[in-house]
C-alpha cells in the first residue's frame, strides 16, 4: 500500500482495525472524509487512517463522538493529523480525562458490596445513605460523585 494515495473502504478497515459499518458511521456523523470515483465507489485519502485512530482512541477513554468531531474539526482537511494536532487535542481533552480517572479512583477505593444504589439494606456499606440524609443534594448515589 505504500505510495497509494487513496484508500478503497476494505483498505481502511483492515490497515485501521475498524469494520466497514463503523466507518460508514464515522463518515455519516462528518468524523471523516471521502470522495466518490466516477464508478461511485468511496475512496479516502491516506490521513484517515490517522483520523481512524484517534477517534478509537478519544472513543476507548470515554470521550463522546460529538466532542471528537469537534475536535477534528479543528484540523486542517486533507493533512495526516500530525503530533503537534495530537497534543491539542490530547490537552483540551485533559481535564475531562482527569475528572473521570478521579471518578474511577472513587468508584474502585469505595466499592465493597454495593453499587450505590440506594438500597440501604447493607448496614455496613459505606455507601449507605442512613435516613436519606443526601436525598436534599439530588438523586442518586451522592458519595460516588466526584465534585466538580
């Protein structure tokens, strides 16, 4: 594949890892680019395989379609996403990581034998919410809550 410039869809799929459909989605949802041929075949320029893996990255920490594509949007049309384009990304999506690894953190270091349901049935869960007394700050389970 060295040299080609355009990529048909099974190409992309199989040197990204992404099934066609998945891109078919990537490319309704404007997270990805094509043009047709004059036989109305797809047809991608090489930088989407770059695209392709940061979405599937951005997807595996929990960031949303919605945010990737407006992440990529910033990005110039046409151009393989170089590591200067990563660490902008990668660093406006920082905090938001943060926050969920301190979610994480709170989840696994509190979790015994309760998923913080509210069930209050488990005297000596440390999630439980004796009285409701937390019921005044919202639903759920308060105490899994990482402050924001």
């Amino acid at each position: 594949m060295a040299g080609v410039t355009e990529l048909t869809v099974g190409q992309v799929a199989m040197r990204s890892g992404v099934a066609v459909s998945a891109l078919h989605f990537y490319e309704a949802r404007g997270l990805i680019r094509s043009h047709r041929t004059s036989g109305n075949q797809r047809r991608y320029g090489r930088d989407v395989l770059r695209r392709v893996a940061i979405i599937r990255i951005a997807q595996e920490v929990g960031i949303s379609l919605a945010e990737i594509g407006a992440a990529l949007e910033s990005l110039p049309e046409g151009r393989t996403p170089t590591r200067e384009d990563w660490n902008l990304l990668s660093t406006a999506w920082r905090d938001q990581l943060d926050q969920k690894i301190a979610q994480l953190k709170k989840l696994r270091d509190g979790l015994t034998d309760c998923i913080g349901c509210g069930c209050m049935s488990i005297d000596k869960c440390p999630l439980r919410n004796k009285e409701d007394r937390l019921g005044a700050q919202g639903p759920g389970a308060r105490r899994l809550l990482v402050a924001r």
